[in-house]
C-alpha cells in the first residue's frame, strides 16, 4: 500500500487526538507522566499561540504528529526587543518516531514561519534531535537566558542569514508554558487510558543535559 503524507493546520476536532498523541509521545521520557499534554490542551488559548503555526500531519488520512508554536522575545543590550518563535509541543506517535514524519512536520513549519516574516527560533531539547534541522547552540548565536547563562539546551535557528547579527541577546519565554502542576496532574488522571509512571534511565540524561551550561 503507497503511503500518502499530508501536513495541514490543526482543526478543533484534531484537539483530543493531538493531546493523546502528546502524551503518548512524552509519557516517561523526561520524568516519571508528563505534562506535554496539558500544555497542548491550554496553549491553544494564550494570546501568544499563533494557530497559522499549530501543524498536524497525516498518515493514510490518519493523524499521527503535531507541532505548535507561540512567540517568545530577545531583547539586546540597548533594550531592543526583537519578536521570534518557539515551538513544543512537538509529538509523532512513538511507532511513528524516527522515520522522517517528525522532520517533514519540522521543515514545513520552518517555510511557514518565514513565510510569515519570522527569522528566528529558539527551542528547549535534545541536540541531537535538532542540530540535523539547522539548530545551533545559543552560545554561538550569542543568545543567553537573563542570569547571562548559556544552557546546553537551549539552541538557536534562523529563518534568514543572520537575522541576529552577533550582538548579544536575551531570550525571554513566553508565559504560555507556566502551567499549574497540580491541574496538570489532574487532566493527566482524567484519562480514560491509564498509563503507568516509571523511573527512566532517560529521565537522568534529560536532568543532566537540562541543567548544564556551556562555559
């Protein structure tokens, strides 16, 4: 059967599956539940969601991946603020992951936000995930959180040749990922699939790379 692959904007009656896609897909991979899925569910609403950029894409007419994206801000050393992108969640189900779906859904938001006059975007993760799509660490494009750190996580994409010209920059994350944990949890509970909450072995990876900082 020839595989037919369609990405397309994210519909209200998409919202449940997302959700589910999200929670399979982050279940115990960064520490015992997640909350990935509940961020998906109350993002949709803040002021910073930009739904030209909330994604799915689909396998044989089934969906199966998500990506969202909100604004976030840098701002120089003269005061100067700059608007740019962030995106998470990102989701492809787990029997889905590393085939390619997650890059095509990747690739097309890119085209999309610079087609909306965006030039860069800044990401939380895993390098090795991302670096193949263009990601650089935000030690080279001079970007740091507001205490002046460079965190190992934290890297950088531009949309255009250097839209951040090697000045120094401050990245500042949209409010739109401060959740309440407790409501989080409850959502989580709330499902009708049980899933059981584990200790990882990828969950300590994911603490030590969360918590270092480039020199």
């Amino acid at each position: 059967m020839s595989e037919t692959i369609k990405i397309r904007n994210e519909k209200p009656e998409d919202y449940r599956r997302v959700e589910e896609i999200t929670r399979k897909a982050f279940y115990n991979l960064y520490v015992p539940g997640c909350t990935e899925h509940y961020v998906a569910h109350v993002v949709r609403r803040h002021p910073d969601f930009l739904p030209e950029l909330d994604l799915v894409i689909e396998r044989n007419g089934q969906v199966i991946g998500n990506i969202m994206y909100t604004k976030a801000r840098l701002i120089d050393e003269a005061g100067k603020e700059k608007e740019i992108l962030t995106f998470g969640p990102v989701s492809i189900l787990p029997e889905y992951q590393r085939q390619g779906y997650g890059k095509a859904l990747m690739e097309e938001s890119f085209q999309r936000a610079a087609a909306l006059g965006y030039d860069t975007i800044v990401i939380f993760g895993a390098p090795s995930n991302y670096v193949s799509r263009g990601f650089q660490s935000c030690k080279k494009q001079n970007v740091c959180l507001e205490d002046g750190s460079y965190p190992a996580a934290m890297m950088v994409k531009q949309l255009r040749p250097e839209a951040l010209d090697g000045r120094r920059w401050v990245y500042y994350q949209s409010p739109a990922f401060e959740i309440d944990e407790q409501a989080a949890q409850r959502f989580d509970s709330e499902w009708e699939e049980k899933l059981e909450k584990k200790y990882l072995p990828c969950q300590e990876e994911f603490y030590i790379l969360s918590h270092a900082v480039l020199p």
